[in-house]
C-alpha cells in the first residue's frame, strides 16, 4: 500500500542523514558560493527592480563568514568576490606567491596585458556611433570623436572596460552597472564645439545676458524657463550667442527689447526673425523717429515727424 511504501522510504531516509564531524584546520579552508535566491534593489530613478545575488564565503573552522552582493553571478563577478574575501580575510599574501610563481616565466609587455589574464571577461567588437560612444552590456561609452564610425576592439572586466584601435587602446572606463543605457563620458573625448557646449549652464547663461542689457537678460530667462528640462533650452541660448556676434550685442538688445513688447514668451527665431529683416532699428511706440529729409524743385527742408504722425 501507499501508506506502507512511504513508511519504507522514511525508514531508508533516516540512515542517508547520518552526519560526520570532519577536524579542520584553522585558515586552511573557506567554502564559498552563492546563497539563495536574489535580493532586490529599487533604482531610485526609475523605480526598477534589480536583483542582487548574495556571495558568501565562510571559513571551514571558525564558521568566520564573508558576504558581498553582485548584480550577477558570471564568471568576473565570481573572481572579484574571492579577490574581495582573500583581502577580508587576510589571505592576499599567499595568493600573491601563487601568482608570482606561476608568472616567473612568462614576458609581458604592459600592465593591462599583465593583469588581463587573471581578470578578462570578454573580448568583442563594436562601431562607434555618431555620438563618439560605443554600445557595451547595455551601456554606452565614449571614444575619441575622430573615431566615429570606425571598427573597434572591446575588452571587458568586472570594474573595468577598455577600447581598442589598430590594438592601442584608445579609452578607458570604470564599468558601469544598473539601470541599462548610462552613459560614461570623458569631455577630452567630444568635439571643441561640444565641450564649449558642456561648460555652459543656466546661471551661465542668465550673466551673460545681464551684462548686455535687462531685455536680453529677460529673454534669456524666459527661454531657460520654457522647458520643464532647463537642459532642453539651452541649444536656443547658444543660438543668441551667435546672434551676438553675428550682429552685435547692441542690436541683440534691441531685439530683445522688441520682442518683449508683443510676446511674453519670447524665443530665439522670433529675435533672429527681427534681426534677420532689420526689425531691431525701428522705432518702438512711443519714440522720435530719425529725421527724414525730403527734397523738391523749389527748395529742400527738413520734416521731422513723431510715432504720433505715424500713427495717423
């Protein structure tokens, strides 16, 4: 019967449990691995959930344990951890004579090439993109801009990911991990035009133009203020930047000055259109115009007519 066969099967059971007491050593063994079933993190961004994987070593005799979380349980992350517990426990210095002696014949010919061996995840390829950076694990690393389009060589680490062109490395970043679609960007690598970019902000830009005049500085922080991204407005302050020098400050001023009188919300192509069609020299409501000089047969005078004649 069912009843008995389970009755059996416990008995059997019952032997297989027996335990036995194994004498250990002080600091002669750590058993490792990776404990249960994932932790989570919440990325404060973007409130997505990742999961954490526990490693745990502890050491066979004193029961001394180590943990460390890891976003995954491939092969770098497994190493970093031992290297990470050996440095905890206090083991380094054994393990340093390991390596040396099993190095003493080799030649190397730098110091990545020295290290790679005992640290390399992975090697690929990639393109770099329009945007100097090249696409990794989800992530997205700069290169030198003059490489745009080019084919290079991508070795990968647990902390560390290096780029490669004609085999001379080109780039190096910290790893990065997380939320997928961080960018790692180093200023040298982006063009002149996009660093000027760069060092610009909105209290920057907010001084640049109260040192024209009140109207300039007006529209500049109405336009900072436009977005809800201040980031997103600062292309149409650059734009008034080259309208400064394309047509000078004086009349940015008085652009400024004019478009504030029929817009409160003014942008950088209603100041271009006004500059562009000479706008910025006539007269505001309420100003002398410059006298007109009119002539005839008989003789030539001057007629000097206000906004009010205009008006008419």
């Amino acid at each position: 019967m069912y009843s008995q066969f389970c009755y059996y099967i416990q008995q059997d059971e019952q032997k297989r449990r027996a335990t036995m007491h194994i004498n250990r050593k002080p600091g002669e063994q750590v058993e490792v691995g990776w404990a249960g079933d994932p932790a989570h993190i919440i990325d404060p961004d973007t409130g997505e959930i990742i999961n954490a994987y526990l490693f745990v070593g502890v050491m066979t005799y004193s029961q001394y344990p180590y943990v460390e979380a890891f976003v995954d349980e491939k092969q770098p992350s497994w190493i970093t951890a031992h290297v990470h517990m050996y440095e905890y426990f206090g083991g380094i210095g054994t393990i340093s004579t390991w390596i040396t002696a099993a190095l003493r014949n080799e030649q190397f010919f730098s110091i990545s090439e020295l290290t790679m061996p005992f640290m390399k995840s992975w090697k690929s390829s990639a393109i770099v993109q329009f945007n100097y950076h090249i696409s990794c694990a989800g992530m997205l690393y700069s290169v030198p801009h003059e490489c745009i389009k080019r084919k290079v060589d991508v070795r990968l680490t647990s902390t560390t990911i290096e780029i490669f062109y004609n085999n001379n490395r080109i780039a190096s970043h910290r790893r990065l991990y997380g939320r997928k679609g961080q960018y790692s960007t180093i200023t040298e690598h982006m063009p002149v035009s996009h660093q000027q970019y760069l060092e610009w902000n909105g209290d920057r830009f907010r001084k640049w133009g109260e040192r024209i005049g009140t109207s300039t500085y007006q529209v500049v922080d109405g336009i900072l203020n436009s977005k809800r991204v201040e980031q997103q407005s600062y292309r149409s302050c650059m734009g008034l930047l080259k309208l400064a020098d394309k047509y000078s400050v004086d009349r940015l001023e008085a652009a400024c000055e004019k478009v504030l009188t029929f817009t409160a919300t003014p942008s950088y192509k209603s100041i271009k259109n006004i500059l562009d069609t000479g706008n910025d020299r006539t007269p505001l409501d309420g100003q002398r115009a410059p006298a007109i000089k009119t002539a005839s047969t008989q003789s030539s005078h001057v007629l000097t007519r206000g906004a009010d004649y205009y008006r008419r």
